[in-house]
C-alpha cells in the first residue's frame, strides 16, 4: 500500500493519496475537484481558496494533525494584508500536502458554483459560464523558430489551460503586439467557448494579470415591455434589474397588428427594428449604470422573446407569422455578436438568443420551460406566462405540450379606461364588501388600505393614479364575487346592485372605485368596456390551456404556475374566480415570477442549460390554436365568469358567486327588455 499522504476533499467527498510536497490545487485537478483558478497556479488570483480541516475523523477514517499542510508562505501573507483572507483559509496553489488531510472547498471557491434562488421551490442554478479569464504565460518570439504572436498565445491556451484550437477577431488582433510585451509576455484572456462552436473565441487581452469580474445580461424582449438582468458572471449575482415599454406599441399594441403594420407598409420592419433595438441599448445603459460599470465589461448576453418580437429583433420580416402555416425563418438557437444588432456593449460581445417553439410559441416560452423544467415533473402541471401573448406549457417527464393565446394587452392595463403599468400611485390590490358593495384597495408604493388612518398622507406624493394589470383581475374578481357583475360580464345598475357605486354609462354601467375629484385627482371606474376586454383576455388564455388538456386527455391538472411579469401579483383565488385558470385547489397555484427571464438568467450562467433546452424544445409538442376547432368552443364557454359550462367545484366550495344577471330587467321596470326589431 502506498505510504503517500490521503487527501479527501469536500462536500464532493473526492479522494486519493498523492506524494507529500503536491500542492492543494494539483491534487484538486487530478481528482477532478471543482477548484477554481484564473492564473493557473501561479498565486495571484486567490480563487483557490481551500479551508483544510483538522482534528480525528472517525467518518473517513483520518487523524489530520495540524501539520497536514506545509507552513504559510509570504504568497498567502500578501494576500490576507492586501484582500483580508478569512482566517482559516489557505491558497490550493500555495499549500502542499504533508500528510493525511481533509479539505473543504467553499462554495465561493467552485467554477461551478451554485446561485442562491430566491424562491426555495425553484431550481438552482450551477455556473458554468461560457465566457472565462485565463492568464498565460506566452512564449516570446524567436529568431530560429518563427511564428504569430497569436499563435503563440492560442498555444500557450492549449498548453496551459488545455483549450480548443481558438480565434479572434482583428480588433483583439491590433493591439495583441503591445499587450503581450507591455504585460512582458503574461496576460489575461477572455474567452468565450460556446457549447455548440467547434472554436473559441478570444474576445480580449488585458497585459498582466486582470482580475475582473466580467459581466452578462439575461434580456426577456416583451410585447409590451422589456426586462434585463446584469449578472456577475463570476459570482452569478444579479447586480441591476429593470426594464422600459416597448416603443414598437405605436405600431400597434399586439402582435398581429406589429405584423399587420408590415403587410400594410413594405419595409415597415426595419423602422421597427430600429426601435426597439434603440430602446434595448438604452434600457442596457440603465442596467449598468445602476450597477457602475462599464459597458465594455458586458461580454455576453442572452435574449428571450416571442416569435414575433425575435424576427422584429433580429431584423427579418415577420409577414410569415400573420397567415398560416405561421413558418419562422429559424426555429434553431442563435449566437452571433451583440454589435451585429446595435447593442452597445464589449465590442466582441457575443449574444445568444435561445430556440424557439413553434410558430407562435417562442424563445420566452423555452425560457419559461427551462426555468420551471415540466419535462422534469412527476405530477402533471399548467404553465401559464400571462402577458400579451400568453405562452402556455402543460405535462411532465412523460410529455410536455406547449401553445400560445393570444391574450393582449388587458391584463398588463392597456385597453383598460383607467388602465396603467405597475408604478406608484398604481391600485393594485382590491377587496370589495359583499353586503354594502364598498372597496377598499391599495396602491404600488405604500402598504396601507384606503380605509387606513394616514392612507391619504401617506400617498399623497404619488396619488392614486389608476388601475395596473393585478388591480384590474381582483377588482373585477371582486365586482362578480360581491355581485356587482354578473356571470355574463354585465354591470348591474345601482337599484338592480344596491350602491350608488354603479352609475349609468351610456347604454351600461360603471362602477366607481375611487373619486378622487374633489381633490383634483381622477374619478377611477371600472366600465363595462374594461371588463370586456378582460373576458377575451381570459377567456383566450384558458381556450388555450383547455385545448392543451383536451390534447392531454385530462379534465384536471395537479397544479398551476403562474409566470409573467405580473404573474408573482395575481391572487390564485381571483384568477380562479374569473376562470383565467382551471379549478384546482388554491395551494396548488404557485408563482414563479418574470419566468421567461429567470430562463434566460439560466441559459447566461449556465452552458450546459443551453443544450439542455435545445434539446428539450425539439421534444416538446407544439399546438396550433389557430386552427383548432374546439379552441373556439373553449373561448366561447370561457367568456362567461368563470365559465358558461364547467362547474368549478373546488371554487364553489370556498367562494359560492351569486346568482345575478342583469340583461333580463330594465332598470326599475321589473320586467324583461324589450327587444328591437
């Protein structure tokens, strides 16, 4: 038996017996332990940070004496006076082995390490980023054995970091001479090696030794609004988040009227292009700028979006998705440089934007899927992205269905009279009294309810504005439960209600939520018009989850994701209650936040997660609404509230709806309306 020291690392529980004098780092790397390192040993980057135990452990059957490792050395001492090396803490490349030992690689210390999720239901995230630092020590050049400097340096990748054959582009090609000699002949790659590219690519070179962080961005390119997400690449933290409307909106507030605007002006899809592409640098610009970086520091980026804000995007007419049989002209993951694109980032930045579906289901429904994995799941689940298109996935590890319904802008408070986006002074939560039919709500931006002592003070600053996407379904939720709005979506009139609250409004009614003109701000009702616009959303989101079950062959599903941007701010009760989702116990309807940018965040910190959904998205089945039949016949039954033909029992048993209808009587004639001829 070999009389070499045991080294046991962990948590990874990896072992082995090496010769004493092996450092830390190259025992790591012989037993393919996950220890991170940019300078390859050279003790100047301290990502090889090692905590080695000591003490008896009957457990592996090891006494490590507090010898085990060789002395502290003048590496490690600059380092603690310089960065404050936690005390405990070693250098894997400084420290060798000088007998049995245990070593414990903390979390921060991993390649691939784990990103902390803030939803504890969801799945981790492993880093294993695509775009990594390597310094080299580059052969100089010599008069018998001539050569590139390139070449040299893309040989000393391969030597010491063992790395493909690797290019780069002519701007990292002009200034290579003076780096190399001005870093006297060590320095610091980028690297971007994609999971699906024979080659790498060497994006820049820094003289000496440069530490980073690099930085990505996670972008979900939305009908009605764009979000991003800057990501330390090294850590996988999100430093900034934000986002801005779509200025493609006045070309037309869905997609089919984007589409309908490019049939209608030949060419009109450059001018859209150039929008949004314009309000996607800007809304980077934001992004870094919250964080204080650089732009040039963002080295890669992932895009989500629709198939048909990915053609709009991208530059290519999407006239094929307006008429059946809805082609695409690319289904297939892209990657190819932010620039080409007119994002202003690091000039050889790459982007990658993920797969889509099908014709109508896009890149932010794989990103959905990639995030909440139903291709994982053993019960049966409904994925529901609520947005202006809504993209919707249903199965399991068996078989995962997916389609879209096109929703509009309804539930994100377009089309809506009193309608807006989630912003202070936004109603956004709303209970209404059953027996006196009065509200009160709450606003984005304070925490108290209007019938709260220094509710008015408190939102003075802000004032109450008007009704966002969330205040919207609980209101009208609310209106059908207190009997104010009948299964029909009619408003009763204040005799038929009981509240003056319901005010005439040409031939209907509206309801009054809030007046607010006495002290000059606005009078917020909830029309007849709204509540219409909300039936078709609705009723266009759950046709195209039933079909999906019909395709199923089920009635009913185990649970109910909601996702979109509002989605985390949907009451599971008042969804119900208007039949946007199927009747399911209310602890089985989870949120799961800005989904589609989650996946997207997955897809930048994760390279593997990259094939993984390509793969996913060729077995995922994909539906047609628009030529199925019975899609009609859903939204049809849909429109009611909840529904004209499904009983919702499980709803029935927590909140019984009153049995009104308000199309039969004329207002205080007690008999039926007369009908015209």
């Amino acid at each position: 038996m070999s009389n070499n020291p045991l080294v046991i690392f962990t948590p990874s529980g990896k072992r082995g017996r090496f010769p004493v004098g092996t450092k830390v780092l190259d025992a790591a790397r012989q037993l393919g332990v996950d220890l991170d390192s940019v300078c390859g040993g050279r003790g100047i980057c301290s990502k090889c940070q090692i905590t080695p135990m000591f003490g008896d452990f009957p457990k592996h059957g090891v006494n490590v004496r507090p010898d085990a490792l060789s002395e502290w050395n003048a590496v490690e001492e600059r380092y603690k006076s310089k960065r404050h090396l936690i005390d405990g803490r070693r250098l894997g490349c400084q420290a060798t082995v000088q007998g049995d030992v245990i070593i414990d690689v903390p979390p921060e210390s991993q390649v691939h390490k784990q990103v902390v999720r803030k939803r504890a239901e969801a799945r981790e995230i492993t880093l294993d980023v695509a775009t990594r630092l390597y310094l080299v020590d580059v052969e100089q050049p010599d008069m018998h054995d001539p050569s590139g400097d390139l070449e040299r340096l893309v040989a000393a990748l391969r030597e010491q970091w063992d790395l493909p054959e690797l290019e780069a582009d002519f701007s990292v090609l002009a200034d290579l001479q003076k780096t190399l000699r001005k870093g006297n002949w060590q320095v610091t790659c980028a690297v971007h090696q994609g999971h699906n590219e024979e080659r790498g690519h060497i994006l820049q070179v820094w003289p000496g030794f440069f530490e980073g962080p690099l930085y990505g961005l996670a972008v979900d390119l939305g009908s009605t609004t764009i979000a991003a997400h800057l990501c330390d690449l090294d850590s996988g933290e999100v430093l900034a988040s934000s986002g801005i409307m779509n200025p493609q909106i006045r070309f037309g507030e869905d997609l089919m009227s984007r589409v309908s605007y490019v049939m209608m002006n030949p060419g009109g899809h450059t001018e859209m292009s150039r929008v949004v592409r314009e309000a996607m640098d800007a809304l980077i610009g934001e992004v870094v700028a919250e964080a204080g970086i650089p732009r040039d520091l963002v080295m890669e980026t992932v895009l989500v979006s629709n198939p048909v804000m990915h053609h709009l995007f991208l530059g290519l007419d999407p006239v094929e998705l307006g008429q059946a049989p809805f082609a695409l002209a690319t289904a297939n993951s892209l990657t190819l440089k932010a620039a080409e694109v007119g994002l202003t980032l690091h000039p050889q930045a790459r982007l990658y934007y993920l797969p889509c579906i099908a014709g109508h289901v896009g890149a932010d429904a794989a990103a959905v899927a990639l995030s909440e994995a139903p291709y994982k799941s053993e019960d049966l689940v409904l994925i529901v992205d609520v947005g202006t298109n809504a993209e919707i996935l249903l199965g399991n590890k068996e078989r995962v269905l997916a389609c879209s319904s096109p929703t509009g802008p309804a539930f994100e408070g377009a089309q809506i009279s009193s309608g807006q986006r989630a912003a202070p002074g936004a109603i956004e939560t709303v209970r209404i009294d059953p027996v006196t039919k009065e509200p009160r709500f709450r606003v984005i931006g304070c925490d108290l309810w209007s019938d709260e002592d220094g509710f008015a003070e408190a939102t003075a600053q802000t004032g109450i504005t008007g009704i966002c996407g969330s205040g919207i379904i609980e209101v009208i939720a609310e209106m059908r439960m207190a009997g104010i709005v009948d299964a029909g979506g009619l408003i009763g009139s204040a005799a038929q209600v009981g509240t003056d609250r319901c005010i005439e409004d040409g031939r209907t009614h509206s309801y009054v939520l809030y007046d607010g003109r006495e002290g000059d701000g606005p009078l917020i009702t909830v029309t007849n018009g709204d509540i219409r616009a909300i039936q078709l959303a609705k009723a266009a989101l759950y046709a195209g989850a039933r079909l999906l079950m019909d395709k199923m062959g089920v009635d009913t599903v185990d649970r109910v994701t909601l996702a979109g941007a509002f989605g985390a701010h949907i009451s599971p009760l008042h969804a119900m209650v208007l039949g946007m989702i199927p009747d399911v116990a209310l602890d089985k309807v989870a949120s799961a936040g800005n989904a589609a940018g989650t996946g997207a965040r997955i897809a930048l910190l994760n390279m593997g997660a990259r094939a993984e959904i390509e793969q996913v998205v060729r077995d995922i089945e994909k539906i047609e609404t628009a030529v199925e039949p019975r899609f009609q016949e859903h939204f049809v039954n849909a429109s009611n509230i909840p529904n004209a033909v499904e009983p919702f029992p499980l709803l029935a048993e927590i909140a019984p709806l009153p049995d009104v209808s308000f199309n039969q009587k004329s207002e205080g004639s007690g008999g039926r309306r007369r009908r015209r001829r």
